[in-house]
C-alpha cells in the first residue's frame, strides 16, 4: 500500500475517533523500533511498550524520503531498543508503540518478535581475512553485530548489513567482513561472538604468525619508498624481502607455469549496469578480439534502468557461449566485481568496465606484462582515458583515437614498440589484470566500505603493495575507455566521498600519486610511442605548426578555426605550446598524437621532430608562455614563418595597454611612462618571462622581437586600428590585414523599437576581468542603483560579491556561446566597458549578429570596427558614469535597425591569402 494511501485510511479513521493523529509502526531490525507518528502538534512523542511494559519514549521528528514526497513532512521515528533487557532470545516478545498522548496504538502495533532462531557461517580467506554472515530466520527484519575477540580482548564491534546471496537463491543485507591485522599486528586467538556473547563457532582460529610478520612489512615497505629515490633499487628490494618471507622458490614455481601461450587460467570480468549501446559494443569486441591466450568470458549484470540490456545480453551468452550472470537486484559495482572474481577461483582476472572497446591480442599484451615479474600482482594498460596513465595527455579524456577504426592498429603498434612495465601507485579500474595468487593473498574488494564503486581497485593496490606486490601500467596494450558510463551523474560524488575514504585509511596515498605525477615517470614512454606512431600510421603531409597558448579566449577561437580550415585543405595542423612544466607540448591535430618535449635539453630532438613532421612554415599565434628560445626555431631549422596578432604582447608587456585599474595607459611617449607602469604594475600574469630579464625595461623588451617582427614572411592583423598602433613601435614593412574568420559573421536584417516605458535591460557579455572594466561596471552598478537600468552580466567576473555590494546587478555566471541567443533575448543594449585596446572581439561580432544594440567606449578595433559598420554608439573614455547611463537610455529610446552585413574574413579568401601570404587582403564590412 502507498504511502498516500495509507494517509487516507488513517484519516478516514481519525475523522471517526475526533483525533486527530496517525502513524505507522514498519518494523523492529534488532537495534532500532522504526515507523512515523503524525498528530495536530509537531514532534509527536511515542512511547514503546515490550510484553505490556513502558521500555522507552522518542519524537517522531526525523526526515523520510517517502513520507516527505507525500507531503507528510519529517514524522518518522527510529528509537534505539534492546529487548535481551526485557526478555530471553528464547522467548517471544510483543512491542506496542502509541501514541504519548493519548496511548492509541500505531498501526501495525502489535509487533510479535519471534523466539530467536539464528543461523551462521563462517569462513576464513587466509592471511586473516574472515567472511561470513548472521541471521534470524524467525525475524528476517533484524540485522546483528558481531563481536571481534583477540587472545580475550574485544577489538572491535561489526554491524553485519553486507548483501549476501544464500545457496537457495534468497538475498539479505546480512553479512560481514573481517580483516584482523586491522585490530591486531601480533596474531594470536581470534574468536568471533554473537551480541549476546554466545560464541558463533565453537573453533577458534590461530592467526599465523608469518602473516603478521609479512604484513609487518608494510610499514617498511612504506618508509623504503620514502627514503629511496632509486625506483630501481626500490623495486628490486621490496620484491626479495617479501620473496623470501613468502618461499621464493615454491612461489616461483606457481608463476613460472602461468606464460603467454599456453595460458588457461584467465577470466574477463565485466560488471553491467547501464550504458546499453556502450556495453553490447564492449562485450562484441572481446567477443571479436583474436588472443593466443585462452580465457572465459563472465557477465554480471547489475539490474540496471534498461530491461533491454539484459534480455540482449543472455541472447549474446547463448549466441557466443559467454557465462551471464544477472543479478535480482542491484548490489553495486564492488559486489558485481567480487562476484565475477570468485566465480574461478583458479583463474587470474581482467576486469573490465563495460564503456570500453578492445581490440586483437590486448589479452595476451596483458599476460606477458604481468608475467615479466613474479611479484607484478596488477597490469593496467593504457588508454584515451585512464587518469595518470591516459595517453596521450594524462589526466584529461582524449580524443584518441579520432578515428575509432583506427584502434586496432593504435593496438598493434602499442605490442610492437614492447615498451618496458612501469611501477605505478595504483590499478586503474577501468581495465586490470588481477593475478590469483596476488588475490589470494590480499583478497578481493570490500564491499562494505566502497559501496557503489571508486576507490575499490586504490584499496586493493594499497593492500597488494603493502605485501610486497608490483602495480604496473603497460603500454603493449591500448583499450578504449569512454568513462562513467553506469555511473553518469553520481560519479562525481562517489568520488569525493570514497576519496576522503581513502586519504583516511592510506594518508602516503595522495604523496604516491604527486610523487609520480611531479616525476613524470610516463613522458619518455609516451614521447616513443607517439613517435612510433605518427611514423607507421598516418601518411605524411605537409604541416604547418601553430604556436599558440592554451588559455583559451579569443585566440583559441581564432587557431580552432584556423586548424579545421588547414586541416580540410590537405595541410597538417601541429599545435605548439609550453605547459606549467616548462615542457614544450607538440598536438597533431590530424591524428591526436600529444608528444612533450624538454627544450632545455632535447632542442635536438625537437628540430629532428619538425623535420620528420614535415613543417613548411611556422605560424606564430601567441608566446606568453613560452621562453623566448621558440622565436629561434625557424632559423634554427630553416622554416619561413609569419606572425597573427591578437594582443599587443611584442609592443606592452601588459599585453593591452592597461594599467592596474583597467585604464588605458594613453600609450605615452617616452619609454619612461611605460618603465613605470612596468615597475608598478609587472607583466602579465599570462606571461612566462620574468621582467628581470629585461632588468624592467620597455625597450629591451621591444628590442627582443624587433628582429623577429621585422624578418616575419607576413605579419597578419585583424583590424586596421592593430596596425597603425604597432607601426608607432616596430619599423613594420610586412603587415596584412586580414580579419579573423567569424561564425557570427551573417547578420540579418533586424528592426526595432525604441523604449519610452520602461527601464532598459542592458548586459555586459563575457568574463569581467578588469581590463575589460570591472571597476567602470561596479561605479555604474553604483550610481544606476537600479533606478534607470536592469544589469546583468552574462559571465564571470573577477569579484561577484564586490561587485553587488555596489548595487541591484544579475550576474549569470559561465556560459556557453550557443547559449548566448536566449540569454540576450530580453537585453536592449550590450555594453562594452574596457578600457583595454582590443584587437578584434569575437563577442562583439555574436552581439551584433544577434541584432543587438552596442554601446562601446571609443577605443581599440571595437570602435574601429563599429565605425566602420555605421553601428553602435561610441562614447569617449573621458565620459562620467551618470552619463554614460544617460546616453544608454537616450540611444535605446530611439528606434533601431541594421543592415545584413558581413562581419569577417570570408573562409575561402582567407584560407587562400593566409596560405600564400600575398599583398594586402581588403575585406567587405
């Protein structure tokens, strides 16, 4: 029966007694009575009675999902009650609860607790693992703790609420899981009791004292690899100390039968929930995938949303003779996992999350990686996307490869390249190689501590490497990794949550992972198969290589553009920029293929690269984070080379020609005024280059790229504004105005009317630093005080809550370009309040496609371009804040209209004159 329902009964029944008041007892789990009591006063009080006598009184005052979903609000109880303090486990008891006031009973009172009539099992995993579970058959609701006993001590007290399924096919949330050295590091006398002391088993177990010793080990593990910086010293000693403690010689001779070719003994484990597309084309190419290696395939399938998944996937079971596990309902990853790995307990597994696509021999790329050392006890391989060790840019899920039929050689050449292991500080779980005696030793996941899944496969590997076990990652096998496909929304927050787990049982955790990452250990291996890689798969072609920046904004605009016009032109488009490691980051955008490079110390290699690249010309887009020993590549590898200008970086280290405030400098005269703002205000943040290596001085900074401007083959410009202003620095023979090719570029025809009756609605669209004025915004917020206007900003700015504090303003936050039509469909007039001398403005070209009145101050290409379109009102920087509102109202009481203008370069034009590079390209405004 609902919940509403029931509501409705009770009423009924209330409206008969003249009482208001209902309520429900649900059950009694052997801790807590449980139910909800609502009456005409809130925090109803109950009283619970056993076999007729008071035991205890709570408030029904707590929040339940179902109750609150019907309106009910938060009236459920869950009062703590012992009944061995009322009555023996041998006799039955009657629980009455009522209400307080006036002592009518819930409904559902009686509750009738049985005789007890407990049932166990107990079994021991080795190296002091426990498993097992307790349950009352008479009362199927209750769930028990167990007590933990060493040599007579209680260490522990477990509550048994593991999902077990039973040898008769029943289900209950009744079981447990017990590693002892967690309570003891000595071994000794184990004995397992019921809440009531009576003891489960009448054996005792005797934790062996090798085990502990072994165990023991870990904290030395630890402190070794804290003390040794010699991976190879360290790898080599852990490895003989746990041999020898284990029995190096039998141990080895369990490992040496397992190799390659005659390998029989493996398990592919994949856990289904959800993603029905991604998973059928997961099982299909293990299914298609050609292995040396024999192995049997194990789906279980964990009761996901889509019915259809299941029923399409025993179809496949029967269809290909795979083994098809569904669960009754779901029980989460880590269960699904654990039982897929002990269904052969013979075999070594490969669990494999089911959004990934393999390809031909990736099993036996596995074996052989772990079978190159006897202690390996998991293999990750590498993938698009696999955290630390994703390729080719770690930690980002990449677009490799671009061309999904592409995998299979990606694969191939991953086996040939037969790169060397390397020791990592964890599995990654979207694909692992679990070896069995590895298992058997450490044992498997635990359920009752990740739950759902995230931070499963990290326990494990911490667990393993405690005991003298290697993690490693291969890159002789690339699987295709989608991501977070079963758990889409929820992923996030089971990753925080079970990361804060893991910090807490393993704090050297996160020092392992910034260790590897602040080492790099993977560049080198990434660097040989990149190579490898572009050699034996993608035909050579011309290329032309782009350096650029990667913070994004305009100029990324302008090289994303530029990249699929070259691209769709037969020339190869190579992107060239320095990340936060001072490493130089070279991305064929044809094939994806990332490569970093060391300049400081393998400049020989990288002028070897750009030859092997085929590189025809060097297009220089942006070097604010590079060191100024990229300007010498083209002499160094004699390769013609152009500028594109999107800032005024080579004339103002400011890059725009603001000061602090966000006001234009004025551009003064003598290199004085410039030395000053240099010494007060440094160089931009964006840029690399500290300004004592020019000792703060303009001309020296000027004097470094005069040669490299004037030698340019062509210096590209968007706006004629950009040139004049850089002729009044550089001695500039070679400057093109060419604009930027522009997707908002086709404007239609749009005429409205003026506002008389109203205030305006005016917007401010894009990320509010404050060159782009800021602080102009915050003194008309100011002064506006939401009398004459409506602001919003559509963006984010450098101070939210500064900024309101001026005033009634609508600030929007983070946007996306395709959203920006609905965000400005109640806007009047857009304003653009920097100060700073823009050189194009891509935001203006999408405010002004969109039909939109422009109000800009009178500065930069923005005016320059507005006065050229006979659009928009300019103002002059010297105009006040009031009247600045005053003119927005009087321009957007007037009617408006524009004409179907063309606001860039057109992209066959461009493509044409930026490739030759001829004479001066006119453009139509």
């Amino acid at each position: 029966m609902s919940i509403r329902s029931l509501l409705r009964r009770l009423h009924k029944r209330t409206q008969k007694s003249g009482v208001r008041s209902e309520g429900v007892l649900d059950f009694y789990d052997g801790t807590f009575v449980q139910g909800w009591a609502k009456c005409e006063v809130p925090d109803a009080e109950v009283d619970v009675y056993v076999n007729g006598s008071l035991a205890v009184s709570g408030v029904a005052d707590l929040y339940r999902q179902d109750l609150f979903r019907a309106g009910v609000g938060k009236c459920a109880f869950a009062i703590p009650l012992d009944l061995r303090r009322y009555c023996q486990r041998s006799e039955q008891a009657i629980i009455d609860v009522c209400f307080h006031r006036d002592n009518r009973m819930l409904q559902g009172s009686p509750l009738v607790v049985q005789p007890a009539q407990i049932e166990y099992e107990l079994n021991e995993l080795g190296n002091g693992r426990y498993r097992g579970w307790i349950r009352d058959v008479a009362n199927p609701d209750q769930i028990h703790n167990i007590y933990i006993e060493i040599d007579g001590e209680v260490v522990a007290e477990i509550f048994c609420n593991n999902w077990v399924e039973f040898r008769n096919g029943e289900s209950s949330h009744v079981g447990f899981e017990v590693d002892s050295y967690c309570y003891s590091r000595k071994g000794g006398k184990i004995q397992f009791f019921s809440a009531d002391r009576e003891l489960l088993i009448p054996i005792s177990y005797e934790n062996p004292n090798d085990l502990f010793l072994i165990k023991e080990m870990m904290q030395a593990q630890i402190e070794l690899r804290r003390l040794l910086s010699d991976g190879n010293i360290r790898n080599r000693l852990m490895p003989s100390l746990m041999g020898h403690l284990r029995g190096r010689d039998k141990f080895s001779s369990i490992i040496a039968s397992n190799n390659t070719e005659e390998a029989s003994g493996i398990c592919v484990v994949i856990p289904v929930y959800g993603g029905y597309l991604e998973t059928i084309q997961c099982v299909e190419s293990v299914i298609n995938a050609k292995n040396k290696a024999k192995y049997r395939l194990v789906v279980v399938y964990d009761c996901g949303p889509d019915k259809r998944l299941a029923t399409e996937l025993e179809r496949l079971s029967k269809e290909y003779n795979f083994e098809f596990y569904p669960n009754d309902v779901n029980k989460g990853f880590v269960f699904s996992a654990n039982k897929g790995i002990d269904m052969y307990p013979e075999c070594d597994v490969i669990l494999l999350n089911a959004d990934t696509l393999v390809s031909d021999w990736w099993i036996d790329a596995l074996v052989k990686a772990a079978n190159t050392d006897q202690f390996i006890g998991t293999v990750t391989p590498t993938s698009n996307n696999a955290t630390l060790y994703g390729y080719p840019v770690p930690g980002v899920v990449n677009d490799f490869p671009k061309d999904i039929g592409m995998l299979s050689k990606v694969n191939e050449q991953c086996q040939l390249l037969e790169l060397n292991v390397v020791d990592i500080p964890s599995a990654h779980g979207f694909c692992m190689y679990l070896k069995r005696t590895m298992l058997d030793e450490v044992g498997g996941f635990d359920e009752q501590l990740w739950g759902r899944g995230y931070g499963e496969e990290n326990d494990l590997s911490m667990r393993a490497a405690s005991l003298g076990w290697r993690n490693v990652v291969t890159f002789s096998s690339f699987v295709y990794h989608h991501g977070s496909v079963s758990f889409a929304g929820e992923a996030q927050l089971l990753q925080i949550e079970n990361a804060a787990k893991l910090s807490k049982l393993y704090p050297e955790y996160g020092s392992l992972v910034q260790d590897f990452i602040d080492n790099n250990v993977l560049r080198h291996t990434r660097v040989l198969l990149g190579k490898r890689l572009l050699q034996e798969l993608w035909e050579p072609m011309p290329s032309i290589l782009i350096v650029t920046h990667n913070f994004g904004g305009g100029t990324k605009v302008a090289t994303d553009g530029l990249v699929e016009l070259l691209n769709s032109s037969g020339q190869r488009a190579v992107i060239l920029n320095q990340n936060k490691d001072g490493l130089w980051r070279f991305i064929d955008t044809v094939s994806g293929v990332v490569i970093d490079f060391d300049f400081r110390q393998e400049y020989e290699d990288i002028k070897n690269f750009l030859a092997c690249l085929n590189v025809v010309r060097i297009d220089y887009h942006h070097i604010a984070q590079f060191d100024l020993k990229v300007l010498a590549l083209p002499a160094d590898t004699g390769t013609p080379y152009v500028v594109q200008i999107h800032d005024y970086l080579y004339a103002c280290p400011r890059l725009s020609m603001y000061d602090s405030a966000g006001k234009y400098c004025s551009e003064p005269d003598s290199s004085a005024g410039c030395n000053g703002c240099i010494k007060k205000n440094g160089f931009n943040d964006a840029i690399y280059l500290s300004s004592s290596v020019f000792n703060d001085d303009i001309e020296c900074w000027r004097n470094s790229f005069r040669d490299f401007l004037v030698s340019a083959r062509r210096i590209f410009v968007p706006d004629v504004d950009v040139s004049k202003r850089l002729l009044r620095y550089f001695p500039l023979e070679n400057l093109n105005v060419l604009p930027h090719i522009d997707r908002s570029a086709d404007v239609d025809v749009v005429s409205v009317h003026g506002i008389s009756s109203r205030k305006v609605n005016i917007a401010i669209v894009g990320s509010l630093g404050v060159h782009k004025g800021f602080y102009r915004v915050c003194r008309l917020v100011g002064v506006n005080g939401g009398r004459t206007l409506n602001i919003k900003i559509i963006g984010e700015t450098v101070n939210d809550d500064f900024l309101r504090s001026h005033g009634p303003v609508d600030i929007k936050g983070k946007f996306s370009s395709h959203q920006l039509p609905d965000l400005l469909q109640d806007i009047d007039v857009v304003l653009f309040p920097g100060e700073c001398v823009e050189t194009y403005s891509y935001t203006l070209s999408e405010v002004i496609a969109l039909g939109k009145r422009v109000v800009a101050l009178d500065i930069g290409a923005i005016g320059s371009r507005l006065r050229k379109l006979g659009s928009g009102l300019l103002l002059p920087l010297s105009i006040d804040d009031a009247d600045i509102i005053t003119q927005i109202v009087e321009y957007a009481s007037k009617d408006f209209s524009n004409s179907g203008v063309f606001l860039g370069a057109r992209a066959s034009d461009y493509i044409a004159r930026y490739l030759e590079g001829l004479g001066e390209f006119d453009c139509e405004y």
